[in-house]
C-alpha cells in the first residue's frame, strides 16, 4: 500500500523550530503486531518530500508506503507526518535504536470505514519532534511501529533530556450542556478531563452513527497491545439510544462517528459535577 501524505497546515508554536526532519528524510519502522488474534509483522517508510515550519506554522508531504495492505487504514497514514496528532496523554522516556529518549505522547481517533477505525498514540522525541514510534488500536487489530533506520544528522544525540515538564491537554468541558449535530460522513472527537463523581447524561438519534466513551482504563490496554476498545456501558455502536453514568475522576476521550449514518446525528450531552 502507497499513500502521499496530506498536506499539514498547523498554527505555530514555541517549538515549531525544533523539527529534526527535513525534505528528503526517509524513516522506516518495523511493524509489529496481532490481527484476529494472528501475529502480522511488516515494514513501513516515511519519505518526506517537503517540510516547511515556521513561526507561523507548517507543511509536511511526503509519501508512506506498507506492506501490509490497506486494512490498516489511513490514520497510520496521516499520524507519521504530525507528531501532535490528537491530545497530549504526557511524556515518558522510551527505549529507540537510537538510544532512550525523551517522547511525547498523544493520542487521536481517525475515522473512516468501520474496518478503518483506528485510535492511535504517537511517540515524537520532545525537542526533535521525530515520530519514534507508533501504536495502533483497530476494530480486532493492534500494530507497532519502531523506528529501524533514518536518514537523520547525529539521531543519537536528540532527545536525551532526563526529565521534562509535559503533562496531559485534556481539559475540563467549558459547555456541561449542549445539543451537537453531526453530518453524515464525519466524525468528532472530545478529549475531557473530568473531577470523580461527574454524572453524564447522553443521548444519540441516528441512522449508523457510532458513539464511544473511552475512559483511561482503555486507553492503557490500547496503548500496551489492545485492539481499539471503550467503554461497553456507555458506548452507543448501533445508531442510537440513551445513557447515563457516574464516572470516575481521570481523562475521557468522546467520539462521535457518523462516517456510515445516513443523515445527520443529533445527540444531547449534560455533565453535572460535583458539589
């Protein structure tokens, strides 16, 4: 499978003029994992074409190639040009080829076909911005990607810092209640931080929309060799319904998929906190 990346435009921050990847780089990762309860291995390369930041933002081509076809989706795609995909779930030290190194994390959900559904953690050196790996959480499937070879000047000596001050992005809802509506053919995504003790109240009308509450418990399965999972009782995967809960205190990303609806989704969100 062959795909060119997406043009990137992102607004621009402090960091923007760190990327140690520049136009003609080549990066390519081992992949690794389990389909169906089979283990499937693989190879993937990232070749940069173009890579333009600046204090204004950025724009990443390029081209990604696999060969283990086109199950895999294109959000594995789309993350290997953008190393803040999603939400920021913190930062940690990981073993690499090139040594331990100092990462990111975030986290992001890529629609799509259902067989493409995909939630997706990048791990991105915190001064280089160098994916170094990816995991990748499907509907029955689970891939790694380790970074193997780079075209890189001096990888060895990036991203070495001992302790960095990054913790996560999500954040507190600024609306408790709202009503959302959503086309047919899109997908949106929410990444909440929530106090213990919050109440939500939800509810769905649709026609093949799908609706996932994904609580931190998934999202540590998923990151350490899950499928894509949420949470069963507050998940709405056949088009419509209604629900309520008390939850614990911690992150919450909230999907809505209307990739496969019919007309629009409209749904009904109230979150009651805590006295």
């Amino acid at each position: 499978m062959t795909a060119s990346f997406a043009w990137q435009q992102a607004p621009a921050s402090e960091d923007e003029g760190r990327w140690a990847v520049q136009a003609g780089d080549v990066l390519q990762y081992d992949v690794a994992g389990h389909r169906n309860g089979t283990a499937v291995s693989g190879t993937a390369t990232a070749n940069f074409t173009v890579v333009n930041v600046t204090e204004y933002g950025r724009s990443v081509g390029g081209y990604f190639t696999t060969d283990l076809g086109s199950w895999t989706g294109r959000g594995m795609t789309s993350v290997l040009s953008s190393p803040d995909s999603g939400e920021c779930l913190g930062w940690e030290r990981i073993e690499t080829v090139y040594g331990a190194k100092a990462v990111t994390r975030y986290i992001s959900y890529h629609g799509g076909s259902e067989d493409a559904r995909a939630f997706i953690v990048t791990y991105a050196g915190v001064d280089s911005k160098v994916i170094y790996r990816v995991n990748v959480s499907g509907p029955g499937f689970f891939l790694n990607l380790d970074l193997r070879t780079s075209t890189l000047d001096d990888p060895a000596d990036l991203d070495i810092r001992k302790t960095v001050d990054i913790s996560h992005s999500f954040m507190v809802p600024s609306v408790m209640n709202f009503t959302s509506v959503s086309a047919a053919g899109t997908s949106s995504v929410g990444y909440w931080h929530l106090p213990d003790g919050a109440h939500l109240n939800h509810s769905m009308e649709s026609d093949g929309s799908q609706f996932y509450l994904v609580t931190e418990e998934n999202i540590e399965r998923m990151e350490h060799g899950g499928v894509m999972e949420s949470d069963s009782a507050m998940s709405l995967l056949n088009g419509g319904g209604s629900h309520s809960a008390l939850l614990d205190g911690g992150l919450y990303i909230v999907v809505t998929d209307a990739g496969a609806a019919v007309g629009d989704t409209w749904e009904r969100f109230e979150i009651l906190m805590p006295s």
